[in-house]
C-alpha cells in the first residue's frame, strides 16, 4: 500500500514539473508583463493609480497562449465597460452592494450584447466591481483609470508579439508529453505482464488515469496554434497547416486511446490472475504498440509519412493476433484491446472507422483468425 502511493505521489510530482517545464516562458512573460505594466501606468498616472495595468497584462499572457492579442484587445474593451458602467452608477446613485449588483449585471448585459467572449464579459464584471469598490477611495478621473487598462493591454499586446514562445513549439511538447506518457505505460505493463506481476500491472493502470492532465495540455496549446498561422508567412502558413491538422487528429482521438489503454491494462491483470503462461507474442506486441505510439509523435512533427505511421500499428495488431490459436479467454480479451489500440491509432492517421477497421483485417487477419499474411 504504501509502495503504491509512493509511486502515485512520483507521477503527480513528476507531473507538476512537467507542466511547470513546458509553461515556463509563459510564466515569466506574464510576470514580466505584470512589472512592466505597473512601471509605465505608474510612471504615467501614479502609483496609486497602476491597478487595471499589471491586472490587464497578466490576463492577456496568462498560460492558454491562443488568441492573445485578440484577448488583449477584449479585456481592454471588458475593462472600458465595466469602468463606465460603475463610474456612471456611482455618480448617480452612489455606492453600495445593490449598486455593485446593478454595474455587474449592466457591464455583462453590454459584453453580451457585443457578443462578446466569456472572457470580456468576466472581465467587464470585475472591473465594474473594482471600479465600484475603489471610485469612493480614489481621487481620480475614469480617464485615468481607463488610460490604465489600455498600458496593460498595449504592454500584452507588445510583449506576446516579440517574445511570446511559439505555440506550436508548446503543442509539441505537449504532444511528447502525452505520447512518451502512454509509451511509459506500456512498457511497465509489458515488463509486468512479463514477469506475472499483478502489483506493476495495476501501477501502469494507475500511471495511465493521471494522464488527463497531459491531454488537457494538449488542447491548450492546439486552441493557441491559429492565431500563429494567420501571423506568418504564406509558406510558413502551408507547412504550419499540415502539422496543425495532424495534432487535431490527435486531440480528436487521445481521450480514445487512453480510454484502449485503460481497458488494455485491465485485461492484462485479468490475464496473470488467471495464472497461465503468458504468450511471448501478446508481450512482443505490447512493445511494438508503444513503438507506434512513439511513430505518432514524429508522424505530427512531420519526421515520417502516413504510411510509415499505419505500418508500425497493424504490426502490433499482426503480433498479438498471431496468439489467437490455443489463446484462453483472457489472452483473446487482451489480443482485442491491442486491436482497439491499434484501431484508434489508424484513426488518428486520419482514416475513418471503417477503413482503419478493413486495413487492420487485412493485414493482422480478422479479430476470429490469426493473419493470413
């Protein structure tokens, strides 16, 4: 038990120094552009006054990259209606909680109104709140603090444009993450299966649970790719293009291969309780299913063809399927997840269900019969 939680704490761990990694840049830019926001608002207005600025920039570079100039520019907007809903109410009915009420529910209905993102209307709502709290200790214009929101924006706006870590760099390790994540998996249940241990098994098991947080990184970084690819250029647009549409093939399908390689552990432990000898095939297979996995990570970066991709996953299918004759109920289960694997796998290369189905047929025989080749 305590071996077990040992190992759950490592992951988390090893986890959270993964996401800290992979956000650094962003990290230090948003802080960077809190510093700088407060300096300028209060070389410009006092420091008394330098509060949307450093609040305005670290929204607009905070950890989700994609959009951020359009980000910038509608927390701007968010902060301008929030301003004049609360500076007008103030001026006319002054302050208190049922006024506070009313600017919140007046700053959003104008957000909402614009059809603006969820993002400017919170951000409409905060500032109507601050406003409202503040107007009666500040001896300041609204010009002020509307002059203060624009620093933070323009500063987010300047420093995401220059220094700002290519997003599709972050998709990449993200994607590696992921992928190396799962290979990790893979391996220790192939070691365990190997060795009949259930404890190992039932640890790859728990290793792969706490994969969803390198997913979600994923589709972070995959939302921060389209604004990169209508900045640059023509060529860069075509090539950069190609490399998005492989990463969505493979946000669209990782929930589905974590959900395959779930089951796949589970049917390995269901094969040692069962106590038989393990066939070497279904141990081979599980090795050539963590090379596949690998071959998705060059095959989104653009280091080998589709092909290349879809050869090394029926190869793992052909090997596991090979153990069909004289396989026990709980190795045919276990063939059959490889196979879903595997499916899935086909599906990220971008075919559908029913290809990726008959190519798996074909070369690694049907789910009933070893493969005829």
């Amino acid at each position: 038990m305590i071996r077990r939680l040992f190992r759950r704490l490592r992951t988390v761990l090893a986890g959270v120094a993964s996401r800290i990694r992979q956000h650094i840049f962003s990290l230090l830019l948003a802080s960077a552009a809190a510093g700088l926001a407060y300096l300028l608002a209060g070389a410009l207005f006092g420091p008394q006054e330098a509060v949307f600025a450093p609040v305005a920039a670290v929204v607009a570079t905070g950890l989700t990259a994609g959009q951020r100039h359009r980000r910038a520019v509608e927390i701007t907007v968010g902060v301008v209606l929030g301003i004049i809903a609360a500076d007008l109410l103030t001026r006319w009915l002054g302050a208190g909680p049922w006024q506070l009420s009313l600017a919140v529910l007046l700053a959003m209905s104008a957000a909402v109104a614009f059809r603006a993102s969820g993002l400017l209307s919170n951000q409409a709502a905060v500032a109507a709140v601050v406003v409202m709290i503040l107007v009666p200790l500040l001896d300041s214009s609204p010009w002020i603090r509307l002059g203060d929101a624009l620093v933070g924006g323009v500063v987010a706006i300047v420093l995401t444009s220059f220094l700002a870590p290519d997003p599709l760099r972050s998709a990449d390790i993200a994607v590696k993450r992921v992928l190396d994540g799962y290979a990790g998996v893979l391996r220790e249940l192939q070691d365990g299966v190997a060795a009949g241990s259930l404890t190992e098994v039932e640890a790859a098991l728990d290793r792969m649970e706490h994969l969803g947080g390198a997913r979600q990184d994923l589709s972070d970084a995959l939302a921060a790719v389209g604004e990169s690819i209508r900045l640059a250029r023509r060529d860069v647009r075509i090539e950069r293009r190609r490399r998005v549409d492989a990463l969505r093939l493979l946000d669209a399908r990782i929930g589905l291969l974590m959900t395959s390689g779930r089951s796949l552990c589970r049917a390995g432990a269901n094969v040692i309780r069962h106590g038989a000898r393990v066939n070497r095939a279904l141990i081979a297979s599980l090795e050539e299913l963590r090379d596949a996995v690998l071959v998705v990570g060059e095959w989104t970066r653009g280091e080998c063809s589709t092909e290349s991709l879809q050869s090394a996953a029926v190869e793992a299918a052909a090997t596991a399927s090979s153990a069909y004759r004289g396989a026990t109920p709980a190795d045919s289960v276990f063939i059959g997840q490889v196979r879903s694997a595997v499916v899935d796998i086909l599906r990220i290369s971008g075919l559908d269900q029913q290809r990726a189905v008959s190519l798996l047929e074909k070369q690694a025989g049907r789910a009933d019969h070893s493969p005829s080749g």
